[in-house]
C-alpha cells in the first residue's frame, strides 16, 4: 500500500467532519495523532520490519483506533 493511498484512507472520512463538536474534533485529533505518528516512524525507518509487516501493524493500529472511536 502506497503512502498516497494511506493519506486517502485516513484523510478521506474526515474532510466532510467539519468543528461540529467538541468530540468530533477529538476523534479527528486522535486519527491525525496516529496517522502522524506511523509515518514518522515509517519514514525514518523505526518499523525494521518488511512492507507487509509494515502494513499489518497500520492495518491492526487504525482497526483498534475505530473499534475505540465511540469513546473518543
């Protein structure tokens, strides 16, 4: 999976959010938070796994983030 089509995954969803609510916002915040955090340390080569390991950890990150987004 291409970085772009991360970028589309994560940012996709949250264009139409908007400041409707605090909680929305915190949501939102929290998707950014993780986003922002994995391709730091994809960039900077902080994984030192393979791609497809790589890729399970972004997939396992992001399904426990939603799974949580209720609480948010």
């Amino acid at each position: 999976m291409t970085l772009s089509t991360r970028v589309a995954i994560v940012t996709g969803p949250s264009s139409g959010i908007g400041a409707a609510t605090a909680r929305l916002l915190a949501a939102q915040g929290a998707l950014h938070s993780t986003f922002h955090g994995y391709v730091t340390l994809e960039t900077a080569g902080g994984f030192g796994r393979t791609e497809r390991e790589v890729d399970a950890y972004w997939s396992r990150g992001l399904h426990a983030l939603l799974r949580q987004w209720s609480a948010l």
